[in-house]
C-alpha cells in the first residue's frame, strides 16, 4: 500500500528539485521504462523546463542498444517523444500509436550519456524517469528524481543509499491520463505552470 502522505512529501521535494534546476537554466535528461502511463507526466515537465531555459537533452536519438530481457537479449531503438526517451522495438515508426517498450534497463541511459561524451554534448545535471533512468544516473554520481510503485524497490534503496535524489511512490500501471493532476501539482509547487 501506499502511504498519499509520503507521496504529496516526495511530489513536494521533486518540485523543489525542478524549481532549483529551472532557476540554474541546467541540462536536463527525461526518459522512461513505462512510455505508455507515464510519458505524458514527464513529457509535461520537459516542456516546462525547456520553456523555463532548460536544455532538454536528447542523445543517441535513433542509436541500437541491447537490453537482456527474459526472452533473451533484445535490440531496442532509443527515441525520444516530446522530450522524452524511451526504447521501441527496430522498424516502430515515429508517433505510431505503440509509445515504445516497458524496460527497467539503465542500459538506454548508459547509452544516452556515452553518445553525449563522444559528441561533445553537454551532461544532464538532472536525470528525470524511472527505474534504469534513475538508478542507473545515481549510480554514476548524477543528481536523479522519479517515480517508482512499491513492487519495483530499486530506486527506493538508491534513494535510501543517497544515490537518488527523489523516489515519489506511486502506481505506475494507472491509466495515462491519471497522471494529469500530478503534472499540474508539480509545475504549480515549482512556479513552472504556463
């Protein structure tokens, strides 16, 4: 079960994570193992970052990376929608009605940020997602926030072992546009709205 009141307390401290990076204008990397429920929450926010100076990053758009699933090893293709990565499956088109694979991977990050390097593309001084996003960005030292459900503990260990930031708890199975009062709590709490 979970507890609204840890939940509002962890909206609360990820807004003041956004508002503190919508004040430095930083670098800030969105992406999600769950593009068909939370795409659009995110893809709200990097709207609003980049509206509010932000560079929304999007690195190694398009580039292969292999994830090993239980079926095996995959190739997935990293894309970006609206600001936000995500893999899909090779030869998905663009904005077809299937947003993209449910991956827990840090595999796409790990990708995301190599490109960036050998690109000579500035960092992320924020990663935004959920799990592989997050922990995987806390475990090489970079500032991480997100979301997670309580059958998925990883980013809460990496957030009780102070390699993430912020872990709000949630269900992320809901329907998408549940996640629209969520989007308007946290733009208003972080002076974000447009």
């Amino acid at each position: 079960m979970i507890d609204p009141d840890r939940t509002i307390a962890a909206l609360d401290a990820f807004a003041d994570r956004l508002a503190t990076v919508a004040a430095a204008g930083a670098p800030v990397l969105f992406g999600t193992g769950h593009p068909h429920r939370l795409l659009g929450f995110y893809a709200g926010l990097a709207a609003a970052l980049s509206a509010a100076g932000c560079s929304v990053l999007t690195p190694a758009q398009g580039r292969s990376v292999d994830i090993t699933t239980r079926f095996g090893v995959r190739t997935y293709n990293l894309d970006y929608v609206r600001g936000v990565a995500m893999v899909r499956e090779p030869g998905a088109r663009r904005g077809a009605s299937e947003p993209g694979a449910h991956t827990h991977s840090p595999l796409p990050l790990r990708l995301a940020l190599a490109s960036a390097m050998d690109a000579g593309e500035p960092l992320p001084a924020l990663v935004v997602g959920d799990h592989g996003w997050v922990c995987g960005a806390g475990q090489l030292g970079i500032e991480a926030i997100g979301l997670a459900d309580s059958d998925d503990p990883a980013p809460f260990v990496g957030e009780a072992e102070g390699r993430v930031s912020v872990v709000v708890p949630l269900d992320d199975t809901v329907r998408s546009d549940y996640y629209r009062p969520l989007t308007r709590y946290v733009l208003n709490r972080a002076c974000l709205s447009q």
